[in-house]
C-alpha cells in the first residue's frame, strides 16, 4: 500500500515562507504535500531589499533564470556594501565582493600589501579590488575577463523589491503543488502524547494538520516561541539598535552598484537603488533618540522627498535558542534577528532551507539530525553577529552611543579575531563561515584596526619586485573597468523592468 504523503505546513508567506516553499516545491515532487497559510491582513515586514552573492545559488537551484529575477523584481546589481561615517563623518570605505588584490605563494595578498604601505608605496586597499572600482564607476560586467585572462570575475548580488520577490516564488510554489491557504491562525494545537505540532487552526475553523511544520511567522513566533516555549536570546547589549523608519524616494537616474550604509548620530542609515524606487532607512537606537527625532534624521537625509509615508519596525537583535525543536523548525524572523548592516538575513533564509534539505526528517526524525541542524544554524549566525559588532565597536564617532559601543565587552570569538589580525594581519575563516578572509579585511581596515606586522614570508620577494606588484594591479583592473557598460545601460540591455 502507498503510504500517505508526509505534510510539511509552512506556517506564514513572507521571503521565509515563500523561498522556503519554493525550494521544498522544487525538490521534494514525490511523497510530499506541500502547505502554506498566509493572512493578507497581516502583511509582511516588507523591507528586505539587500542581498550578498549567495542569493544567486538559490536561484540557479530553483532554475530561476536571473534575468527574468531582476525584472520582475524591479532589481538592480550590487557589488558590495559603502559603509560611510563610521570612522567620523566623510569617512568612507567599501566591503566589495570578490577579491582583494591576489596571493601570491603561500600568503594572503593582505601581507604584502601591509608591507607596502609600510614602506610606502601601496596605494589604498580599494585599488585592489576590482568590484570597487567598478562599483565606484558605475560599471557593470558578468562572465569572465575582459582584457586580460588573470582578471578575476566579479561577483554580484541584487538589490531586489521584497513583495515582487514573494510574488514570483509563489507563481513558482504554486505550480509546483504548493496549496496556499489564506486565512489568521488563531491557535496551534499539540499532540497530547508526543508533545509535537499536530495542527493549526484558522479563523475560518478549517484545521490543517503536518507532520512537521515550518514556522515563518516573522517577529510573532507562533509556533517555536509562542507554542513551543523556545526562548529568544538577546544580543541587544552588542547590536543596540533596536528600531528602524524605512521610506521611499524616487529611484536614482543611473542606480548605483552599492548598498549605502552611512552612520549617523544614533544609529544608522541604508539607502538601497531599485529600478522604480529607492529604498531607504534609518536603523536606530530607541534609548539614544527619540521616533520624531529619528525620522527627522532620516527625512533630512533622504536623496529627494519621500514618495510614501514611513514605517515604524521594531526588533530585537538576537536569536532562538533552538532554531529546530520537536517537529517545529523556524525560518526567518521567528528564528532570530541581525539588522540588515551586512544585508545577510535573506541568505540566514536560505541557509536554512538548505540545511532543512540536507538534513530532512522522514518519517523517522531523529534527535541527532535536529542538533546537528542547531548546531550549525548556532555557528553560522554566531559569526555574522560577530562581523556586525566589528562595525559598531570598531567607531571612532563622538555620540554617546558610540562611545559605549567603543566600550562594549566584545564576544571573545570576535576578540581574538581582532587581536590575531592587529598583530600581523593575520584573518582565519573556520568551517563554514559566511564572510570570507576578503570581507573581514576589508572591514578590518575600513573601520580602522592596523595590524603591527605581517606575515615574514611576504618579506621574500625583492622592494623593486613588490613595487612593481601593487603599481600592476590598479591598473589592470581599471583598465578593466573602463571596458565595461554602466550600470543603467546593463540593465536596460539585460532586465529592465516592465
Ligand atoms: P514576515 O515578513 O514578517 O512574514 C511573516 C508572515 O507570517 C506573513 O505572511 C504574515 O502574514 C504571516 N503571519 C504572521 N502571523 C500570522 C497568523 N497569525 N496567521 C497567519 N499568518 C501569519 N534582509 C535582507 O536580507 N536584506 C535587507 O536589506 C533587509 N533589510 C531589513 C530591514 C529591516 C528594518 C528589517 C526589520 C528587516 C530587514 N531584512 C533584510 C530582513 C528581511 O526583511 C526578513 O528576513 C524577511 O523579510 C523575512 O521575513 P519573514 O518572512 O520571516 O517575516
């Protein structure tokens, strides 16, 4: 006899719920029922514009084709992040995607880069990286080098409308078999025995029932905190910020290739370029100014009047204790929060999913597959968490919040980050960890930690030798970049929105 589908109940339709059903509509086409509920009267948080490169393997895994993604989503490309004002105001530097500069042999190019600059001769680290220049530029380019066979390629993400992006994963969930379920869920039921999710009931009355449910219900938790009793462990004492104001402006005339991250006096401001809008906000500090006081921030520094009226969000950095518990796993918001400095809660997103995938319960689930799914979920966002702080405790702002950041007693994984890279430049990335050696350099330096020395090996190549490597680069890679077409010319050419 057939045995009866094993029902997954995607509880909540925002990014989480529809990437997550989207991909279990992909990969899971036999066996398998497939529900989600949604209520429209709830709504979604909606922001959520900025993404990292990763987003592209979700994409490629589900067959979406990118170009088709990027129309539909009113999206536009983006090579890395500006951070400016975090070293005092008109300070800025870029934690670009890709590449800095090239090893050579057995070392980091970081090491013979401190060199030259110790000696004088290295020109800022923003030269070496390819995806600066172009995205200071304007320039954009996909596939492989252009001039040279030793260019690196460059890779990108998107800058994306989050509701279009719901709206195109549905199409895709839906034709898959997904069931969508409109409707309020007024109550969650357990089994009396195994202490499991059995079902959740609707306003309407009707009573689904899973075998394991997903809980996307955003800041809410219904399901693993509200339900379950899973408590949300809070890092507010590291990422204070526990506010935001997003608005509207009109969209840039030649968008610009970065996500812009600029610091302000109790928090700080993003600024993310889309075909038909731009998107913008102020992430703050409720304790360190007021509401009123933080939107005039935010409208006094908006590029253009506000096309909409702002939105209030509230949140806590912080995370679920168990992101996998019983038969209940949490996607999204209801499994933990970091603000969108470094634009990683939609990759959390997908990481999870494909965690989910790796490690899916049949219909045996075990407890060793929910604690290895925890333990990496720990880890991972553990170290982001760590890659933010750096932002916030690396400052040299006079605010009163700022200083207390200065202040902060740091986790001690990030400690001896900092303290191994301030003596000689040295960046150790373990297992997994989703920001590369590149990437924390970049900020490393960006917020202004100079290592004392560098690795002696980058000692074995000649003065005349070095020289001549750090003068190479920058002009092989800007040589590059005037190769390629600008940004508005790219889209229009690949993916403009209809
Ligand atoms: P939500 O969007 O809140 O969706 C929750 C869903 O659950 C909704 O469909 C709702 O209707 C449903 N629901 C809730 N309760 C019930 C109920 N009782 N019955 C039925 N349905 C229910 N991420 C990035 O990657 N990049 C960014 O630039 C970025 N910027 C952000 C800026 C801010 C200020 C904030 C707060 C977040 C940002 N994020 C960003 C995070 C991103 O927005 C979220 O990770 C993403 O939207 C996922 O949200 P979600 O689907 O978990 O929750």
């Amino acid at each position: 006899m057939e045995k009866p589908p094993y029902t997954i109940v995607i509880a909540g339709g925002g990014t989480a719920g529809w990437m997550t059903a989207a991909a279990l509509a992909r990969f899971l086409e036999r066996g398998y029922r497939i529900r989600l509920v949604e209520s429209e009267a709830i709504g979604t948080v909606g922001v959520g514009e900025a993404t990292i490169p990763q987003l592209r393997l979700y994409l490629d895994a589900l067959g979406i084709d990118e170009d088709h993604f990027v129309r539909t989503t009113h999206g536009t490309f983006k090579l890395g992040i500006e951070l400016e004002n975090w070293l005092g105001d008109g300070h800025r530097y870029m934690h670009a995607f890709g590449n800095v500069g090239r090893d050579v042999g057995l070392i980091a190019f970081q090491h013979y880069w401190l060199r030259a600059r110790q000696m004088g001769i290295a020109a800022g680290l923003d030269r070496y990286a390819l995806n600066e220049l172009a995205a200071r530029a304007g320039r954009m380019h996909r596939g492989g080098p252009i001039t040279a066979p030793a260019i690196p390629s460059m890779p990108y993400a998107f800058h994306f409308d989050a509701s279009l992006f719901a709206g195109l994963l549905r199409c895709f969930a839906e034709e898959r078999r997904v069931e969508r379920t409109e409707g309020r869920i007024t109550e969650v039921m357990r089994d009396g025995d195994s202490g499991d999710v059995a079902a959740i009931r609707l306003d309407s009355g009707e009573r689904i029932a899973g075998d394991l449910f997903i809980d996307c219900t955003g800041f809410r938790a219904m399901l693993i905190g509200q339900t379950l009793g899973i408590d949300y462990e809070d890092w507010t004492h590291w990422l204070p910020c526990d506010r935001a104001i997003a608005v509207a402006t009109a969209p840039l005339a030649d968008p610009p290739l970065f996500t812009r991250a600029s610091a302000r006096k109790a928090g700080w401001q993003w600024r993310i370029p889309l075909q038909h809008r731009t998107g913008n906000g102020l992430v703050y500090c409720s304790s360190a100014i007021s509401d009123d006081d933080a939107a005039d921030l935010l409208m006094h520094h908006l590029d253009g009047a506000a096309t909409g009226d702002p939105r209030l969000l509230r949140f806590a950095a912080g995370r679920r204790r168990e992101g996998w518990h019983r038969n209940v796993i949490a996607i999204g918001l209801s499994s933990g929060f970091l603000e969108p400095l470094e634009s990683t809660s939609i990759h959390l997103i997908q990481s999870a999913i494909s965690r989910l995938l790796k490690l899916l319960p049949g219909h045996a689930s075990g407890a060793a597959d929910r604690a290895e799914y925890n333990r990496q979920t720990d880890f991972e966002i553990e170290r982001i968490r760590d890659f933010l702080i750096l932002h916030y405790h690396a400052n040299t702002r006079p605010e009163p919040l700022w200083q207390a950041c200065r202040a902060m007693t740091l986790p001690d994984s990030l400690g001896a980050k900092i303290a191994l890279f301030a003596e000689n430049g040295q960046i150790v990335r373990e297992h997994e960890e989703l920001f590369t050696e590149v990437g924390w350099l970049q900020v490393l330096i960006g917020q202004g930690i100079s290592p004392k020395g560098y690795h002696p090996l980058a000692d074995q190549i000649g003065d005349d030798d070095l020289a001549e490597f750090m003068e190479t680069i920058p002009l092989l890679y800007e040589r590059e970049v005037a190769q390629m077409p600008s940004h508005a010319d790219f889209i229009a050419r690949h993916c403009a929105g209809a």
